[in-house]
C-alpha cells in the first residue's frame, strides 16, 4: 500500500512532524491534505483499519464545496455513488420534499449518499496518494505539552510498541473515539434529551423512479418528540434503516433489536411500504446517548473537529458537513500559526464552527418539540421561507445573511406563530 513507503523510521523511538492529526475519517483526511497543500509535513494516527462500519451515511451539499476545496471531490466523483437531490419529510399519511436546487444560499443542488466504509476508505486511500502517511491501528496512549504548547504525543499499536510523536500542533478528528476530550478531560454533557439509534442496512428496498431515488427520507413514528426513522438508500443496492428515539418510546416494542425494528417499521405507514420486501443485511445495532459536547474547541497546541467537538443528534444528517467544516476551518486555522501567527482559536474558530452548530441545534430542538413538522408540513409557509429552511438543510449554516441561520431560533419561533395563527389545527394533527 503506499503508506508503507513513508513509514520506515517511524517506529523508531521518536520522529518529528509538523502537525499530527488524531483520526483519518473524512475530517482527518480533509484536514491533512490542506496542510499539504501548504507545505508542511503531516502524519494521521488512526486506531483502527479501514474499511471500517460508521452510520452518518447522508452528505450534505456543502460538503461539496469542502471536498472540493481539499481536493478530493473529484475521486469522491469517481465512486458512482447515489446521488441525493433533497430531503423528502412524511407525517402519518402526509409528505413534503425539499429540493436542494431551491436554496437561498449559492452552492450545490446536489450531493451524495455514501456507504461510510467505502467513502472513508476512499478519502483516506486518495490522502495516502498525496504521500500524507497514515500510522494505521496505532492508538494514542498519552499527549503532554511543553510550556510552548508543543504537544508530545505516545501512540502504540496492536502489539504494544510505543513511539514518541513530536508535533507543532495536533489536530483531533477521532470522532466518537473523542481521544483529546478524553485525555484532557474536556467531555461535557450535551443539553439534548438521551435518545437511542437502532439501525441496520437492508436490501429489497422499494425505491422511488428517477431523481427521487437518492433522497432521504425522515419519517415520523408517532410525533417528532417519540422518534423518527430514516431511509438512505446507496447505489450498492442496499439503504441503511434505522430509528431514533427515547428509550421509553422503544420499551412499547419487543427488546429483541431486530424484532423492535421491525416492529417500528410495520408501525409507520411510509416505511411500512417501502420496506415491505426489505430483508436485513446484517443484525440491528444500538446506540444510545450519542449525543455530546465539549468544554473547549481548541487550546495552546491542539484543535478539536468533527464529532471530537459536539454531536448533535442524526436528524438533518449534520455529522460529515460539521466534520469537514470543522477541519477546514482548524487547517487554515494551524496553517497560519505554524507560519508564526497569533490567530485568535475561539474567535476565529470556536465562534465560527459554533455559529453553525447552534443554527442546527436550533432545528433539532424544532424538530423534537413539533414546530419544524408543523411549519414544514404547513399551507401557510412561503417559498422565500422554504427556500431559507433548505439552505439549512443542505449545510450552508454559515450564511449570515440567511435569516435562519443569523437568528434561527428566533425565525423558528416566528414562523410556527405565523403557521399555527393561520392553521390553528395544523399544532395539533399536523
């Protein structure tokens, strides 16, 4: 593979780079290859060995722009993966679609849905191509830092081999593993409710004909606050199929985790159909509290990204843009502080990264608590209005001059007035 080439010497006892990042998932990989891009000498630990399994399976179009700005949107291109046009929302008997090519904000119609084991290994594959080594099944055992925040970072792999990374800077992209947060005791709670996700891959899914195909859907299993499921189908001919919701919701159905998501299946009329002929492709797995935050983003010598900063909740299919954004901003960030500069990590980057963030949390909320399905599925709203929302949607949420993501909570709010003012039964039966 040609990672080996570069690896000879790393297993000596200590080796010098000028930036070290936790994690070649998609915000790893992005991350690298702008520092390479810039001249400066990286080095990706990751603990495990891809093609490995990870749900968050629904890009979003700004993460076009990102790929594209990292160079890897063109092999990204060359999967033939299924393309995602929009989002297509279903209540009971009721549906409504956004079209990623009616936004408020300039930027890609059009995305991908992607089997994450392929994708990951296709970004960390097309890094390695660069020459960005990548130190596979090494774990990062312990980070201390000088008094000029230079990090000294000991990582062993499976046999139990330590070496000593000497970096500028470290950037952690190692997603749930959550690898700084944990050595620096940066964990926070999150302020969302505990859910659970359930899902699995299927195949014999019924899929809608021609560009409707590639949409997800976001079906409703009782109201928005019970728990919803998802329907992301990929060119491979299987889609993934999973339910979020509170435990106590799922405690109606049987424990059995196969059997439970069956059940739920054949409870919600939408995917009841769609999934008539479904057969699971691999037994139903389970996660539960998924959400979390953290204390700080960024600190003298390091920078958190992706899901190692804050993870919300799989609804709008946030995870990958908020991973990519995250590294893009952290890249260019440590780009200019290796080059001798004082950049301010918490303006510039924890405030930024944040802003969008909030817009979504904002949507999450809306979306447990009812008023975004009773906006959406809404006679009152207008096109301007559903224009903004799929902006959101398609992961641009750092617009500012989007009045959904400048103040999204307040819009929120506003519009569910307007909608329930003008369709007072709309609050209640959707």
């Amino acid at each position: 593979m040609s990672n080996a080439l570069n690896l000879q010497g790393l297993f000596m006892s200590e080796q010098q780079v000028d930036l070290l990042i936790i994690g070649a998932g998609p915000a790893g990989a992005s991350a690298a290859c702008l520092l390479q891009q810039a001249g400066f000498k990286t080095l990706i630990v990751e603990k495990e060995q891809f093609p490995r399994f990870v749900i968050g399976e629904s890009l979003l179009p700004h993460c076009m722009d990102l790929l594209d700005e990292a160079g890897l949107l063109e092999v990204v291109q060359q999967q033939n993966y299924i393309i995602k046009h929009g989002a297509e929302f279903f209540r009971g008997g009721r549906q409504f679609a956004f079209d990623f090519s009616q936004q408020f904000t300039e930027g890609w119609r059009y995305t991908y849905q992607v089997p994450r084991d392929h994708f990951d290994q296709t970004l960390a594959q097309a890094t390695e191509a660069k020459g960005i080594p990548i130190l596979w099944r090494h774990a990062v055992t312990q980070v201390d830092f000088a008094q000029d925040g230079s990090p000294k970072t000991t990582i062993e792999d499976e046999a139990g081999n330590r070496s000593i990374i000497h970096a500028r800077f470290i950037l952690d992209g190692s997603g749930y593993g959550r690898v700084l947060p944990r050595l620096l005791n940066l964990d926070a709670p999150s302020h969302l409710p505990a859910r659970t996700a359930l899902f699995t891959h299927v195949t014999g899914d019924i899929r809608p004909q021609g560009e409707r195909e590639g949409n997800i859907w976001i079906c409703m299993l009782d109201d928005a606050e019970n728990g919803w499921m998802w329907i992301i189908p990929f060119a491979n001919g299987k889609t993934s199929v999973g339910v979020v919701a509170k435990a106590e919701f799922l405690a109606q159905f049987p424990k059995d985790p196969d059997e439970r998501l069956k059940a739920l299946i054949g409870s919600t009329p939408a995917p009841k159909k769609r999934l008539a002929e479904a057969e699971f492709s691999f037994a139903a797995r389970q996660i539960e509290g998924y959400s979390i935050s953290a204390k700080q983003l960024a600190g003298p010598g390091y920078a958190l990204m992706g899901n190692a900063t804050e993870f919300l909740d799989p609804v709008f299919s946030s995870g990958v843009t908020l991973a990519l954004e995250s590294a893009n901003r952290a890249a260019k960030m440590a780009i200019r502080q290796l080059k001798g500069e004082s950049p301010d990590w918490n303006r510039e980057y924890a405030e930024h990264l944040m802003l969008g963030v909030d817009t979504f949390r904002a949507f999450v909320n809306a979306w447990y608590d009812n008023r975004f399905p009773t906006l959406i599925f809404s006679e009152a709203k207008q096109q301007s209005i559903q224009n903004q929302i799929c902006s959101v949607l398609a992961g641009y949420v750092w617009d500012k001059a989007n009045p959904c993501v400048n103040q999204p909570e307040r819009m929120i709010e506003l519009l569910y007035k307007n909608c329930t003012a003008s369709h007072p039964a709309t609050a209640v039966s959707g």
